[in-house]
C-alpha cells in the first residue's frame, strides 16, 4: 500500500519497532492521525505520529513533551514516537478486546485491528457496539461487518439516537449515520492497510462471568475438604 511520502519516511522505524501490529497498519494509523508529522498536536491536546491524549499520556507513562519536539527517523526522538505509539496501541488492543469479552463477542483478527482504532478514536462508541450487538442479534462469533451494518441500522432509528443522546453526550455527535461513517471510514483504512499480513482464523473469546468464577472457587473449596477428610482418614487408619 502506497502512502505519502511524508508518511512513507516513517516505514523503516516502522519496521524496526511493528512488533505485533503490521507496518502498514502503523503508518495507515500515522496518515489518518498526524499526517507524519510529529509535531503535530490538536485542540485537545493529542500530540505525536499517533496522536496520544493526555489522558491516554498519564495511564501509559508518555511524555507528551517528548511527542511535541519535532523529530526524524533514525533519531532517538523519532524512536520514542514509536515506542509511545506501540504502547498506545496495545492499551487500546485491550480495550477492544476487553470490550467484545464482556458483550460476550468475538471477531477474527483482522477485524480486531479496525475495533482497536475505533476505541482511540472514540472509546464509548466502541465500548457499545459489541452490547448493541450481543442485545439484538446474539452473542457469538460475528464479522466487522455485520456489527458495524447492524451500528448502522440504530443510527438510522431515530428513537434510538434519543437514547444515545441521554446517556452519552460525548458520542452525541456519532449518533448520526454520518458521524459514524466517518469514524468506521477511518478503521476500515487502517484494517485495509494491514491486508494479508493478519490472519484470518477468528479467536474465540472466553467471558468470565461472577458465576464462573463462583463455581470454580466452590469446587476447588471442595477438593480441598476431600483432601483434608482423606489425610485425617489416612491417619487414624495408621494411628
């Protein structure tokens, strides 16, 4: 996949730190983000190839003074753009998957990655798209595409919106099919981008339930019993 140059300058730094995310994910990411540019900060306060936040800042441990200063690739400025990025991803990685556990959905790789830039861009919207799904359709293996179709659906349903509306003031904007296009629009980038490189095959996702844990805390309190009982049992028998 071609990407500007401005962009392109970053693919060896990429290479060097891509870890577990394809490089053209990472640079699809920095086109969308900051252009290539590092020192690129918004009105919010995002700053860097990435564009971290200050919230995201202070829970990873980034120095967003660092992200500001302008930098290169091959210095060690440029470097810590992406060492701040990866660590960026990976948070919001977990997010997303914590997000499709606890609505009891699964997706396959690939589509995992697209999920992790829709919870940066905007980690409510992302949190609610795996309930939505799991409430109307059922909880399982699906596809990016048929949750995404189904977001659709609710934000053609007017009183729908009104429900997000009450509960959701900062994803207000999205509720619309617009706001949310443009937002699934820069996701299915970042997944095209990444291409062939991901597999296929879908993950399956355990959820861990109060219950689930309940009984396994109830049957190893058992066995314990039994042990105890037997020792006890054991040493009268020899007593």
């Amino acid at each position: 996949m071609g990407f500007p140059a401005q962009v392109e300058r970053w693919r060896p730094t990429a290479i060097q730190f891509a870890a577990e995310f394809p490089v053209d994910y990472l640079l699809a990411w920095i086109q969308i983000e900051s252009g290539g540019r590092p020192s690129e900060v918004m009105s919010t306060g995002e700053s860097g190839l990435f564009q971290v936040h200050p919230d995201e800042a202070s829970t990873l441990g980034i120095d967003l003074a660092r992200l500001r200063q302008d930098a290169a690739p091959g210095s060690a400025s440029g470097d810590y753009q992406f060492i701040a990025g990866l660590k960026l991803l990976r948070h919001r990685k977990e997010g997303a998957l914590r997000h499709l556990v606890n609505a009891g959905v699964s997706l396959d790789a690939l589509s995992l990655l697209k999920m992790t830039k829709l919870t940066h861009a905007l980690p409510k919207l992302a949190k609610e798209l795996p309930l939505w799904y799991a409430r109307d359709v059922g909880r399982g293996p699906t596809t990016w595409d048929r949750m995404t179709d189904h977001a659709r659906g609710l934000a053609r349903d007017a009183d729908a919106r009104v429900t997000w509306l009450s509960q959701y003031d900062k994803i207000a904007p999205y509720t619309a099919l617009g706001g949310l296009e443009r937002l699934l629009k820069n996701a299915n980038k970042v997944g095209a981008a990444a291409g062939t490189s991901v597999p296929a095959s879908a993950p399956q996702y355990t959820r861990v339930t109060p219950f689930s844990v309940a009984h396994g805390a109830f049957l190893a309190l058992g066995l314990a019993l039994v042990g105890v009982a037997w020792y006890f049992w054991g040493a009268r028998r020899h007593g």
